[in-house]
C-alpha cells in the first residue's frame, strides 16, 4: 500500500510539473491563449498580451487551435532537438504554445482519425511564413519514423526548399527572402506514419520581376547565385562574367549586393541539394545554361533601321542563348509571323514592340522552366516506397504557403490579386471557424447563439461575379477585338460598378477623396481595409501573351529543357490562351475545396504570422491584427464560451486534486466526477454548462480562480506527502527489492543468450565443412557429400521462384533460371503455371469481351499485313454500338458507327450514320434514313491498303433512281468492316477487297 502511495505521488509531481508549464505562465507573460483573454473585444488588450510576450521572446500565442507567431527578426534557441522531442505526443494545449505543437497535433490527429489535413500559413512579406513552414518539415522529418527510404524521402522534402526558394524567391522592399510565388506542398504519409511522398503546386510566379524591378529590390536570387558563386569553368561555358552590373536583368533595382544575402553560400546549398533531388548532370546544365540565356538576351538592344522597324544592335549576345542559330533568333526577335489562309506573312517589328517581344519572350522561358523545375522535384518526391503491406493506404497533411495582404505605395496586377486571393480565404476562414464552432455546440448538446460578424462576401462579388465582377470585365476587355486599352477598362468598371460602397476611382469619388487618387486608379475597400490599384499594366499582365512565332523559334533549341517546355504538340491555334485571372480562379477553387473538403474533418486554417521589424512597432502589429483578421476570429471562437475540454482530461490530468471526492482515485465516470468537483468549487449555473463530452467554462476568470486553487493545493500536497510516515528506511528497501529484481532478470537474459550462441557455434561447426565439400561435388551425381548441399540448392531455387513468378500470361517467358539439378522440374513447373494462368484468364473472360475477341480475330485474318494502319487499330475495343442513348431508331439494331459520306458529284463531304441490322445497312441523318442497302443487292466492299479510312460499298443498281455505289470515310474502319462482314456473310457471300 505505501508502495503505491509513492508512485502515486511520483506521477503527482509529474502531473503538477506539467499544469505549471501551462497557465500559470500567464502571471508572468500574458496569456497565452487569446481566448481567456478577458477583454477579448479590445485591440489594445491584444495588442499589450502580443508585446508582453514577444518582450519574453515568447513570440507563439493560441487563439484556440489558431497560432500566432510575432517575427522576432532573429535566431532565438526554440527549435533544437530537445525542443522537437519535448512536444512529440504531448496534449496540444499542455505545454506553451509553439509550432511544433501545431505540426505534432495535426500529425496525431491524422494518424488517429485517417483524415487528411491542411496547414495554411499566412501573413505580409517579411513575416516568416517560409521559415514556418521549414519548422513543420524539419519537425516532421524528426518525428517520423526513420528507414533508408523514408530518409531519402525526407531529405528530399527538405532540400527542396532551397531550390525553390532560389528560382521563386527574391529580395524586397519588406523582405531580403521574399516568396514570389504561391506553394501548396502534400506530404504523403503510410499508415504507419511514414513520410513516403509529396507533391508541391506552385502558383501566380511573378515572371514580371524577370524583366523589371523596382528600385530596392532584386530578381530572383539564382541569377545573382550563378553569377557570384558560379565556378569559372561554367561561367566561362556560359558566357558570363562575375559582375551583375553588367546584365540589365540584374541592376534595375540598384540593388545587387546585399549584406544579408550570401550568394556564394546560397549556391553551394542550391548545386547539393539538385544532387540529392536526382537532378542528372545534363539537366543541370541545361538549367543554368537556361539562367545565362535569360542574362543575355537582357542584354540584347534594338536600333532603328532605315524603314523605321527594329534591328539588333549587338549580336554578340546571340551566341550564348539556348543553341538557337543566330539567324533564326534574330529573325525570331525582330519579326511577327502572320497566318492568312494558306500563306504565312512575316511582320517586321518596330523598337518598342521588339522590346516587348524580348521581354515577353524572357518571361515565357523562366516561368515555364520554373513549372519544369517544379514538376522534377514532384518526380523525385513522387511515393517509391512499395515495402509495406498496405502501400495504397495514404493520408495526407497540406501545406500552404500563401502571401498576405500586400499593399505599397503602388499596387498593380499582382498585388490584386493577391488581395484577392485573401478576400476569399478570410470569407472561407470565418465561415469555417463559425462552422466549426456551431457543430461542436450542437454535438455536445449546448444552444448556439449567433455571432454577429462582417461578412464580407460583397467585396468577393465585386471581384469575382461572374459577367459583372472586375475579373470578369478584366477578361472582357483582353478579349474583345478594336483597341482595348487600361483606361477603357477602368471606364467599364466605372460603368458597371458606379454607386457600389466598395469600390471607387477618381471620376466617381467625392472632392475630398478624389485629391488622394490619381487618374488611372481605382480604390477597394477590403475587409482589412483600403486598397489603391494603379490600373496601369493590368491587361498586358493578365494577357501575358507570347507571340507564336517566338514558340516555333523556341523549338529549334538544342537545350532539352526548352525543348521540353515548348513541346511540337502544344497547339499554335489562334485561340488566345487563358488569361492569368482565370488560371488564378483555378488555383483559388483549389485552396476552397481543400478547406471544404469532407476528407478533412477539421478544415480550419491553423497558422498565421504577424511580421514586426527588429523592436515591436504597435502601429505596423495593430495593422497586420486588422489585415488578417484576428479579432475577428477571436470573436467567432469566444462566442459563448472561453474554455472547453473533455471531462476525462479536465478531471484525470488537471483539477481533480481540488475535490477530496475525486482524489487521489475517482471510480465512477468522468462527467459525474466533473459534476461532484464544480460543485465542490462552487462554480454557479451561469458560469459553466454540461456537454455530452466536455465542460464548457463561460469566463476566463473563473478558470483562473480554479487555477490559482491548483497552486495552493500543489503545495499542500506536496507539504502532505513530506510530511508522511513513509520514511527513508522503507524508500531504500524498496530500493534494494526492485535492484535485485534487475539483477535476476538481467541473468536470466545473459543464460539465455549464452545457450543461443553455443547453439549457433555448434551448428557452424559441423555444417560449414559439409556444405563446402558439397559445394565442390554439386556437378557429380548425387551421393552423400553433396546431398545436403543439392538440397539446398532445390529448396533456395523454389523459394526465389515462387516470388517472381510472371504475374500475366503475356509475361510468361520470365521465367528464373533454374540451376542444373532443377533444369527438367522447372519445365514441368513452367508448363503447370502458364496452363494455371491461361484457365485463369479465359475463365476470366466475359461474353461480351470474348464476342469482341472472336470479331478481333476476323479482323486480323481479314487485314493483317494488308493494311498499314493495321497496327494501330489492334489496341482500339470493339463496342457494340456507337449510338446515343437519346438517339432512338426503329429497328434492330446490330452495330452503329458515325462515318463521313462523300457526294459523287463535287465529294462533298457529308455527316451520316452507317447502321447494320440483321436485314440491311442504312446510312441516316441523326434518325432520318437517307439510304437502305439491301445486303442481297451489296456486291463488295474496297479498301485501299493504305493509311486512310476510305471504303466503298459496291451496289448493285439495276433501277437507274438508285444511288450506287457509297464512297464513305469511317474513323472505326476496321471495327465496321468486321460486323458488316459477319452479318452480311449470314446472307450471302461478300468478300473485302484491298485495291489502291
């Protein structure tokens, strides 16, 4: 009994330890869930609780299951190994918020429900969102379990990053390591829990920064990387010198060095991390052969000739780009190819549509190479592990790296639809949060009460309503032919969107708005607040053409990945391609239905950065709380109740020491002993409800008062068990008994491992020489030296056979090598398994399927080696009929094939129906018959033996009203042939004639 007692208090300790890690931090720094915030209404109480705690590098806050984390702009030791194993199944709200809580609760809770998963990280440039999201990786790539093939996968994941954000990310006014682009990365998991795939979807690349930076800012950082750290055998291969001011790509932004950038380093991460992702040599070469194209067709000047059209002024620069002749590029840059009917006319270029051509051109080949890059990655991270028993079991945890709210003092293209991108994630984010909430009041039995919360689907409607949202009209006005031009696009929004309370330019604002909005500018005001676009560069931009011609010049390339990126089977139609906007919508769809998705059970965001400079600037932190939306959710999640946990967890791990009815043991249920101990504390009827499952606690301050309870009966329990008669005599003979206990057991462990290894030498000792000596003997015939050894050998040749037998009969001449002594019973063995695995198939035909293969065997004695299009027909089902299901026909129907009928007079060619019945052919129109052939009247059929699908019906036309013979083009030529062969064949003989 007092044995008990002790671990008893032991575990007590532990549990004690434990509860004041959590809230009693909050007497020191704040609170560190915002939803027992008292003053949840206030920005200031948020705001004095977020600079409490980042004055105490405590930079992670909860807002329930949402986190908050304040950038502090430099390294602070909370993401060692230690740090990762302390949160590893811990409680989520056990230990002091942190990121590795998040990943470690969203990891368990998809491991225990089999539910997919999804973390969103959002939040302004420069907050940390990149480095949030290496923490997840690097935290699953710790907690995971651990094997040579999941380790290659998680090294992998890892090292992707660096590639990445090398071709996507470039120095900003607000961030040195700026995401320009959009990533939504899968890691796949096993039912164990290994980490045996992913998959990464990249969006919305900036290929503007390509061509132009504002001042400040940098391009992506892999062109200054290949230039500052690129060795001297490839710069001089590329053509290139080791100096960025001398490539026009690279200096718009005055900014090419910058202290906290090292290139060198950043390309030595960058050329390891392509090895490790299984990058060849070649593709690597043809990648950076791609970058210094880029360089140098930056460089590249236009001059004005005699005519007044553009010329190259430097051809120097031609030599190095992508292998293409110097003639054909130059012709390519300076040239625009015009098809009319059957010719083609070549339109010289002038200077400034030269430049744009370049540029576009510039733009084309990185954002494609960059879609390549992506898509490598996703092969090298695609899921080889094929070793577990149940492979196709998969679950998966998204996650998405997505830019907050940008603004500047000059917002284009990007930055709307960026914003835009937010719009709909704050409307799904609150509807989500909302969701969730009254579920979890309804699934516990507790009266919801509407929570009163902007709803911002207006401003979604002025965007993205489709024939009068700003997408829509942006789309128009790109698409419409005559002369569209940015302004005409912001008269038809002024047009259509006149009078609507969130959107407003310069015509339609009153007298004081309109001195703090140019011409060209219109005005949205999002539910984080305002927001000026300059409408300047919105059509080119979400055009984002690229002239055919510069497509056709880009497949002459001998660089594979051009090549590859400008592929012969991309149609040159003259339909214009998809605009950004509507390729953006796809993406946005995307991000909803993930968060919508029934296989996430719990779809709500999880992460949200907050980005202070180096001191904790209020105004800048009051304006992200804004343009993220906190308070909002902080009043969605306080709607009635501040605190919830499950009985079993508020009474078994945290207050049941409080009431001397449940402690130190309680043995009826947990919501019964929930019941005795808040009545014991007094708790009144207002201030707590009962769920089915949990308790829900109205006010902080009472959860608080309960707390501050806690700490006093720590100490007594603490003082209690000091106190005790359980003296140092007893705790040391308890020691001695558990030491002898070790002791016994760790014998019996060293006598039983003694025994398995005299075993073991035994055996080697008499069979090694055996097996030798019938090694040496295994060609003579069988006798008592060898007989062990050739047994052996049989059964290590069964063993291998029976896991690699052929899986299919088409695989049957994969067949093991038998060694001599099982040469004539692995024939026999051979003969028995392929005539197993032949019933097995044609027990496992259908009749349909062998009716289709008895017309296939007609088919081929009919054309094989007749015909040169043969082969290509061998792989195409035969159906039974082709026709409709809404297309009704009176008559039995035996087949039905659409075919093209041509006139004898002009061969014009004519949509009809080639149907067979049991009496006749008819040719029909939809269900009009145009024609009856009579098969007592059919003298023949003619193919060529050419690649074509002409036939003729030859008719016999005694009357002279008849038609004749029908000149008919059928795609399902073969399949036709053989069902009017075998039904006409019935009747009367026809034989098919192959003629030229």
């Amino acid at each position: 009994v007092k044995y008990q007692k002790v671990c008893c208090g032991y575990r007590c300790n532990r549990i004690l330890r434990n509860m004041e890690a959590s809230l009693t931090a909050r007497d020191r720094v704040g609170i560190q869930d915002f939803v027992l915030l008292d003053a949840y209404t206030s920005e200031s109480a948020f705001l004095d609780n977020l600079r409490k705690r980042f004055h105490e590098n405590l930079i992670y806050t909860y807002i329930g299951t949402l986190l908050v984390s304040v950038n502090p702009y430099k390294d602070l030791d909370i993401y060692s190994k230690k740090q990762m194993d302390t949160y590893m199944g811990v409680n989520f709200f056990e230990l002091p918020p942190h990121i590795y809580a998040l990943a470690d609760n969203v990891f368990r809770t998809m491991q225990s429900e089999f539910n997919n998963h999804f973390i969103l990280i959002s939040g302004e440039s420069g907050s940390g969102k990149t480095e949030a999201s290496k923490k997840i990786l690097q935290f699953y790539a710790v907690s995971c379990p651990s094997t040579k093939l999941l380790n290659n996968v998680r090294d992998r994941l890892l090292l992707s990053n660096p590639v990445l954000e090398a071709f996507g990310n470039a120095k900003t006014l607000r961030n040195d390591n700026s995401s320009r682009f959009g990533k939504y990365m899968d890691i796949q998991f096993d039912h164990q829990g290994g980490a045996v795939g992913g998959h990464i979807l990249s969006y919305l690349l900036e290929k503007s920064r390509v061509v132009h930076q504002n001042h400040g800012e940098r391009n992506f950082h892999i062109f200054y990387q290949l230039v500052e750290g690129g060795e001297e055998d490839l710069l001089r291969w590329l053509g290139l010198e080791r100096n960025c001011k001398h490539y026009s790509y690279l200096v718009q932004g005055d900014c090419a060095k910058v202290s906290s950038i090292n290139d060198k380093s950043d390309w030595k991460t960058v050329r390891k991390a392509l090895s490790v992702i299984e990058f060849s040599e070649s593709d690597i070469e043809h990648l950076f052969g791609i970058i210094a194209s880029v360089l140098h067709m930056g460089n590249i000047k236009f001059d004005t000739d005699s005519r007044g059209y553009a010329a190259l002024s430097n051809n120097q620069e031609m030599h190095w780009l992508l292998g293409i002749p110097n003639q054909v590029l130059q012709h390519g840059l300076t040239h625009r190819k015009i098809e009319a009917k059957t010719e083609e006319v070549f339109s010289p270029f002038s200077v400034d549509h030269a430049v744009f051509a370049r540029d576009a051109l510039a733009k084309a080949i990185y954002g494609r190479t960059f879609n390549w890059l992506v898509s490598k990655i996703n092969e090298s991270l695609a899921n080889k592990v094929n070793s577990f028993s149940d492979s196709s079991r998969k679950t998966v945890i998204g996650l998405l790296d997505i830019y907050g709210f940008e603004v500047f003092s000059v917002n284009s293209f990007e930055q709307f639809c960026i914003n835009y991108c937010n719009e709909k994630l704050q409307q799904l984010f609150i509807q989500l949060t909302l969701k969730s909430e009254q579920e979890e009041y309804e699934v516990e039995g507790i009266e919801w009460e509407p929570v009163p919360y902007f709803n911002n689907k207006i401003i979604c409607d002025l965007v993205e309503e489709k024939f009068r949202g700003i997408i829509s009209l942006l789309d128009e006005e790109c698409l419409r032919p005559g002369e569209a031009t940015d302004l005409t696009f912001l008269e038809k929004m002024e047009e259509k969107m006149g009078g609507h309370p969130h959107f407003v330019t310069h015509k339609l604002a009153d007298q004081k708005t309109r001195k703090t909005l140019e011409r060209g500018d219109f005005r949205l005001l999002h539910y984080a607040g305002e927001v000026t676009y300059c409408v300047v560069g919105f059509l080119d931009k979400n055009n984002d053409l690229l002239y055919r011609y510069g497509k056709e010049v880009m497949r002459q390339s001998k660089n594979a990945i051009i090549r590859h990126c400008f592929p012969y089977s991309e149609p040159d139609t003259k339909k214009r391609p998809e605009t950004k906007t509507a390729t953006f919508r796809v993406y946005v769809a995307f991000f909803s239905f993930c968060l919508f998705s029934p296989s996430c059970p719990e779809p709500r965001p999880r992460c949200v950065v907050l980005p202070p400079p180096a001191h904790f600037d209020d105004v800048l932190v009051r304006h992200q709380m804004k343009y993220l939306g906190l308070m909002e959710h902080l009043r969605v999640r306080r709607a009635g109740f501040a605190y919830r946990r499950k009985y079993d967890i508020f009474l078994q791990r945290w207050y049941k020491p409080l009431c001397p009815d449940t402690w130190p043991n309680w043995k009826g249920t947990a919501a019964e002993g929930v019941q005795r101990l808040v009545k014991h504390l007094g708790y009144k009827s207002d201030e707590y409800k009962m769920g089915r499952t949990k308790i829900f606690i109205r006010h902080p301050r009472t959860l608080f008062a309960t707390e501050d309870s806690l700490q006093v009966c720590k100490h007594q329990l603490v003082d209690g068990f000091n106190n005790s008669a359980f003296t140092n005599e007893f705790l040391h003979c308890v020691i001695s008994v558990a030491t002898k206990i070790e002791n016994c057991w760790r014998g019996l462990l060293a006598r039983k491992e003694r025994e398995r290894r005299r075993r073991v030498a035994c055996l080697l000792i008499s069979f090694f020489p055996r097996f030798i000596k019938g090694f040496m003997t295994r060609h003579q015939p069988a006798c008592v030296d060898n007989s062990e050894y050739l047994a052996y050998v049989r059964q290590n040749y069964l063993t291998r056979l029976k896991d690699n037998l052929p899986k299919t009969v088409l695989e049957k001449d994969r067949w093991l090598t038998p060694p001599p002594i099982m040469l004539e019973v692995s024939q026999i063995l051979k003969k028995i398994y392929i005539r197993h695995m032949v019933r097995q198939y044609v027990r496992g035909i259908t009749p349909q399927r062998k009716a289709q293969l008895l017309l296939k065997v007609q088919t081929s004695s009919m054309f094989k080696g007749k015909k040169e299009n043969y082969p290509f027909s061998v792989c195409r089902p035969f159906v039974d009929t082709r026709i409709s299901e809404s297309t009704t026909l009176y008559c039995c129907l035996f087949g039905y094939v659409p075919v093209v009928k041509y006139d004898r007079n002009g061969f014009r060619p004519r949509v009809r129906q080639l149907i067979f019945t049991q009496e006749a052919a008819y040719l029909t129109e939809e269900a009009k018959i145009k024609q009856r052939i009579d098969y007592s009247s059919l003298k023949g059929v003619s193919v060529s033996n050419l690649s074509d699908n002409f036939l003729i019906l030859h008719v016999l036309c005694d009357d002279i009203k008849k038609k004749g013979d029908l000149v008919l083009q059928c795609e399902y030529l073969f399949e036709a042939l053989t069902k009017l062969s075998v039904i006409a064949n019935k009747q009367n003989s026809i034989s098919v004639v192959q003629g030229r």
